[in-house]
C-alpha cells in the first residue's frame, strides 16, 4: 500500500521550512529555497510535536481539585494531575478570575504570559493574552524584556526612544561597505542569528560579517568567549574580566580626551552634558581620573591597550557594537549609556559604517536592509487597568505583595497577586535564582497556564491547558525586518484534545459572559481575523510604497517577496544632519537632568563606574565568574527533548566550558560530571573544556528544563543544567530593575558517586477523572 506524502511550507522563528508528511506524520524537514544559511533548529520538532511530554488533554493538579483554597502550594511541581473536560477546565478558571476580580480587584490578576510563543502574527500567545485581559477588565501586566530590559530603559534616556535596539537599525549593508573597526563587547555569535521573534526566512548575518572582513575591516572582540565572533572574520581577542565593559570603555573615553582626539565640534552640536561626565572622567568629582592604569586593574588587561585602541578608533570608522548579554548585568544600564557616550565622542554617529550599534546577530532581524512596510497586527485593545511591574521582578512581586520599588522615575507599588496566568513562555527558563522563584510560586492561589509540552513550568501550575504548536496552526508569518511573509498552514491535526490558545481564550470569556466573549471574539474565526488583519497590512504597506496582494491570492501562493531597501539606511543620519531626538534636550544625552533628578543612588546621571556585586574582583578562592548564554541547540528552552538540542548535550545533560587550567587546578577533565554551586542553589553538568575561554571563567548554555533531585526541597540539586538555580534574581538598577544573570560567582568541584538520571522530559503522574473520583468516592 503506498503512503500519502505531501510538503507542507510553515515558519517559525528558526526559519521558513517545507515540512515532509508521511501518513499523517511529519519525517523530514527541507530547508527554504530561499535562505542561504538555513537553521538546523526545526529538526527539534520532529520528536516534539508527539512527544511523549506532550500535553494532549486539560489537567488540574489533584490537591488544588480537591480543595482550591487550602491546598498545601508548597506542592506545585510534586503532585500528580488529573485530566478534565475543556468544559470544566473553562468552568474552572473563569470561575476564579471572577472571583478573584469581584473578591481583591483586577490587578489581584497578573497577566504576565512572557515567552517567545508563535511566530506567527496572530497566534502569538502573549498577544492572546493581552487582549484577553483587555477585553474583561484588565490585569496587571509586565514591561521591559528578561532580553534587554536594563538597556532599552537607558536608551529610551539617551537616544529618547528603543529605536537603536529595535530599529529599523543602521543597515548590515551599510556595515559591511563602510566600517573598518567593529569594536564588539560580547560579540555577536552566529548561534544567536538563527533565530527572530517574528519568524525569518533569509539567515544572511554570516555573509555579511565575511564581506566585512573581505573588504578589509578589522574586528576586536571584548569578551571573556573568543567564540562570540564566527572564526573567519579573524578578529582580535581582548578576553577582559566579566562584567568590566563599563571601565573599559571610560578608559578609552580617557584616552580620546586626554589626547585631543574627542570631536568636541560634534559633542557641543549634538550633544547634552559632556563637561558634567568629563569632571567624572578626569577624576575631578570623584578623585579618581578613569586612566587607562585603572582600568587595567579593574579588566585584566594591560593599560597599553585601551591607548592604542583609543587612537585606532579615532583614526578611522569605527562601530561601537554592544551584545544583549553585557547588560544583563549589575548596573548594566551603564554599558549601553557609555558606548554612546564613546561614539559620540568619536564623533562618528550618524556616519555611513559608524557611530554606535547593539544586539546586532542577537536575532537575524537586527540591521537587516528591508524596505518598510506594515506587517498584520492582531489589535490588543486598550487596558483598562494600567497596572504593571517590570517583567524581571516577578518572584519579588509575589513575595512582597504592598511593597514599593523604584523603577524609572516611577514608584512601583506590588500588587496581592491571587492568580498567575501564563501563556506562551516557560518562566523556568527566563527568570533567575529559580529555588527562590519556586518558594515564590507557592504565593499565588491560582496558576494557569497554557502549554504544549510538560514543562517544568505546566508541573507547577494548578490547572494546565494544552495548546496547539506551530504545526499545528493556521497563521502568518511577518516580520518587518524579514524579506518574506508567509502563509503558515497546519502540518498535522492537534495532537491530542489540545486547542490553539484563541480557542482556549475565546472558551473562558464565554463562561465569564456574552459580552466579554463578543469583546475579545468580534464574533471572528481565525480566518476571519487573518483576512481582517491582512487587509489592514495590505492598506497600511501601499501608503509605505509596498503593494501586497490580496488575501486570497497570497493565501495561494504561500509566499510574498519584500524587497531589500533601494536606499542604505543609517540610523542616526537625520540625527547627525540636524534633526532632534526625542529627548528632553532633543540631543543625544550624555548627562540626563531627568536620570539626576530621580535621585538614584544606583544609577548617576551620566556613565558611571560601579563595582558589580559579584565579580572576579571580589572572587573568594576557587570561585569562577559564571557566564550563561543563549544555546546553539535550541531557542532558549523551546523543544529540549528534540534531537539537534539533546546533540549538544551528554546523556541529557548540559555542559559546562572551562579553560583547561581552570579544569586541572580542579582536578577535572574532559566528561567529567560536576556540581556548579553558590548560595542560591546547584546543580550538575558535564565538563568541556575550551581553549577559547579565558582563565576564571565558566560558560553554560540556558534552556535546560528544570530538574530538581526533590521538588519538595528548598534548595534541591538540578539534575539536567539549568544554570539559573545560580544565577542572581536582583535588578540591575532603581532605573530599569532587570535581570542582572551575567553577575554570579560559583564554586565546581567531581560529582561523587554515580549522577542521577535526568528525567525533566518526564511527564508528571496523571490519571483521568472518573479514576479521580473514583479514588476519593
């Protein structure tokens, strides 16, 4: 009998991919003939899309069924499930949103549904959940990213807007023509490229980094990882102390003054408050000049370098690149306001090839030179509450419901959050000191959340919702910043009872009452809204000069073109030509009179140097600066039990880089299984070592799902490597309040005695509900 075969064309934010069916089963993917350096990371699907892991029907965790209110919360993680109707599980969580609202007000409802999700426009589920909300009251909501929260707070002071992290951007083809210094502080690793929130179909970051250098630019790479920048572009490695970029870049900014290289015409045209930071860069306010021999003591690295590099910097067109890692650190809003502070300085913003750039490779979208046009919005609706925390200071919320935190000028006041609701993101992965998160957890008298796999988030939830993937979906794909859109047909039937979350949403408004089911629906199918926002796209990007088909003909032919941009575009170039900033001063702010006046004793009014909490500077003997960064397996957490993410791992477990000296002052070597520890917490990985890593540093990929030995414990050891049992839940700043991951000491020492297994692709106990209720008869 021979087998049905078809090739399905989806997207996803690893790439554009035509999947091959057998019989209802998907056994291959192919690349999109598109994408010149296509993504490995859909692979991961194959095994996940029905895994055993898979959520398949809606489950409520037993105590919580049995007794709502006083069940012991402690559990969260530890009991067993028992599998419901959709019917009762919409009976269940619309009844407590109502009573929570009508019991201790809609901001008793967090809302915060952080996480990557979908690519696709509408099928994003965070999107879901906003509008959700929006359209029955109102919860309260989280702002800023875990990715980049401390730096596009700064920014917005600085530049007056996000726009130099999430764009448009100075263009990679500018780049590559013009610049002949990239100077990179955290690199811009290709491992990162592969991804982009809105979905991608052309990886071109390697191409353009190559051309670059066959031109003949030169890069100088600032990073504790000589692998942040891919191997051909031959750059030069400055492996300086974690954390220490800060210094680094006040020491060049020394040089450049002190030598007569500042571009002072530029500083007093375009600039604010230069003599304010030049008394703090001299030392005459604090009785400490930012010499090169300072900084040296503080980096590691010799003085020499940073004059050298100043003037080589001054003599030509240099870009000031900064990763989204250096400032997920403690007070890491600093290195995003001194890098430019440092380009302006060279008087090089706005110049073709020049000026200052961050997150570059972060995601493939950054710089990438398309032509604008308006991308399908699913709309939010207004909120209603207007209440909401930095998206980094949830455990804190939890624990200290009626407290006051600064945060932006603001005073943040926590909410008595009663029910935690989450779709579409695994806060396992994202959020740090995870024991510490999980004691938190136990707070709330409700979690709900929707998801596809058991993860170690859905173990802790009260009443979990299965949700479709992205196979499993009707959608589109489009990005502003990507040269196609796509139209995102299902691969397979739902796995399982499982529901996309429209349908999950739309079935909860409808308990809660016709009016708020109308509100959130309009009455709209998926496809309905699909039309509705492809329309609305389709009016919007003719106005920009793009003119897209009409629905029914794109939704044929599955794929439309954008063309890259006729013109190169440079950011700041309308900036350097005269044009103001959205800034109070309409320049580009180096002393910010509204920063001052908030009176932080955190956060200066212009650059300044703090000492970070932990770092090798203060090291106690045989501790190690831990560096966590994105993994090259997999996006963050997404489908960890996929085969391209267990191909980086042994035997399930994550593995930690250490330079070789490190490793033998251990007593350690290649393979061996280690316990990382600090503190917060520990857990096990297995040995690498590397030769591109510099000497008292440890480097760990994130995503690993959450393992503990014990989930009754407080402190239980992590079995699989999720560094984040270790990493430091405390906000850069009283400015923006964000993760401060990158700043965490830890001691590694053999595992003794035999590694347990690891089982966080276990599925939890689970039974049906007649076998529930025939127990408790």
């Amino acid at each position: 009998m021979s087998k049905t075969r078809k090739r399905v064309l989806t997207a996803s934010h690893w790439g554009v991919y035509h999947v091959v069916v057998e019989d209802g089963t998907p056994v291959a993917v192919e690349p999109f003939e598109a994408d010149p350096n296509p993504s490995p990371l859909m692979a991961n699907m194959l095994d996940g899309i029905d895994a055993p892991n898979r959520i398949r029907r809606p489950a409520v965790r037993e105590g919580w069924l049995r007794d709502p209110l006083g069940n012991d919360r402690s559990k969260r993680g530890a009991e067993r499930f028992v599998e419901v109707s959709w019917d009762e599980a919409f009976e269940l969580v619309a009844g407590h949103i109502d009573r929570i609202r009508t019991e201790h007000g809609p901001e008793a409802l967090y809302a915060g549904s952080y996480g990557w999700s979908s690519a696709g426009r509408f099928h994003h589920a965070k999107s879901q959940c906003s509008r959700f909300f929006n359209a029955i009251g109102g919860a309260t909501k989280s702002v800023d990213t875990y990715s980049v929260g401390a730096g596009t707070v700064m920014l917005q002071h600085v530049f007056g807007s996000e726009k130099p992290v999430w764009g448009p951007v100075s263009g990679w083809d500018v780049l590559a023509e013009n610049t002949e210094v990239f100077l990179c502080f955290g690199g811009m690793p290709l491992k990162n490229a592969q991804i982009n929130a809105g979905g991608v179909s052309e990886h071109r970051v390697r191409d353009y980094l190559s051309s670059a250098r066959a031109r003949g630019a030169e890069f100088i790479l600032v990073s504790p990882f000589k692998g942040d920048l891919q191997d051909d572009v031959g750059a030069a490695w400055v492996p300086a102390r974690p954390n220490t970029d800060t210094a680094f870049m006040l020491a060049l900014s020394y040089v450049l003054e002190t030598e007569g290289l500042a571009d002072h015409a530029f500083l007093a045209e375009r600039t604010v408050g230069y003599d304010r930071f030049k008394a703090y860069l001299l030392g005459e306010t604090d009785g400490q000049p930012k010499t090169p021999d300072w900084a040296a003591a503080i980096c590691d690295v010799p003085a020499e370098t940073f004059s050298a590099l100043a003037r080589k910097l001054a003599a030509k067109r240099s870009f000031i690149h900064l990763s989204l890692s250096v400032q997920r650190s403690d007070h890491g809003e600093q290195t995003y306001w001194i890098g430019a502070v440092l380009a302006a300085m060279l008087g090089q913003v706005g110049l073709p090839g020049g000026g200052v750039g961050y997150g570059y490779a972060a995601v493939t979208a950054t710089g990438q030179p398309v032509t604008p046009f308006k991308a399908p919005t699913f709309p939010l609706l207004s909120d209603p509450l207007g209440k909401y925390i930095p998206v980094a200071r949830v455990a804190e919320m939890l624990e200290r419901p009626g407290d006051v935190i600064d945060y932006n000028g603001e005073r943040i006041t926590f909410p008595d959050a009663r029910m935690v609701y989450w779709a579409g993101g695994n806060p396992m992965h994202h959020h740090q000191d995870l024991n510490r998160f999980r004691r938190a957890m136990a707070k709330p008298e409700v979690v709900v959340v929707h998801e596809s796999w058991w993860t170690p988030f859905a173990r802790m939830a009260d009443i979990v919702l299965p949700a479709t993937t992205t196979w499993e979906r009707t959608d589109i794909m489009a990005s502003r910043s990507d040269t196609h859109v796509i139209a995102m047909k299902p691969v397979v039937d739902p796995v399982g009872e499982a529901r996309d979350d429209y349908e999950i949403f739309a079935g909860v408004a409808r308990v809660l009452g016709e009016a708020e089911w109308q509100r959130f629906t309009e009455g709209r199918t998926t496809q309905d809204w699909l039309r509705w926002m492809w329309e609305g796209a389709r009016t919007g990007s003719a106005d920009l000069g793009v003119d897209l088909p009409d629905f029914d003909a794109f939704w044929a032919q599955e794929v439309v073109r954008i063309p890259d941009r006729e013109e190169p575009y440079e950011m700041h170039a309308a900036f350097r030509g005269g044009t103001d900033l959205p800034t109070p001063s309409g320049k580009l702010e180096i002393f910010s009179e509204r920063i001052d006046g908030f009176g932080y004793d955190s956060c200066a009014g212009h650059p300044t140097w703090y000492e970070p909490a932990e770092w090798l500077g203060n090291a106690g003997e045989g501790e190690l600066h831990l560096i966590t960064n994105q993994p090259k397996n997999r996006l963050h957490s997404q489908v960890d039990m996929g085969r391209v993410s267990a191909s980086g791992k042994v035997d399930g477990r994550e593995v930690v880089h250490l330079s070789a000296p490190d490793a033998a002052a251990r007593g350690l070597a290649e393979g061996d299984v280690v316990r990382i520890e600090n503190a917060r917490g520990a857990c096990l990985a297995v040995v690498r070592l590397s030769e591109t890593l510099r000497q008292g540093v440890a480097l760990m990929a994130t995503g690993a799902w959450y393992d503990p030995v014990d989930w009754g414990a407080e402190k239980a050891l992590e079995k699989s490597g999720n560094p984040n049992v270790l990493t430091r839940d405390v906000g850069t700043s009283q400015l923006a309040q964000a993760t401060s991951a990158q700043t965490t000491l830890v001691t590694i020492a053999k595992f003794e005695g035999v590694p347990p297994l690891v089982t966080s692709h276990v599925p939890p106990p689970i039974v049906g509900r007649d076998e529930d209720r025939a127990a408790t008869a």
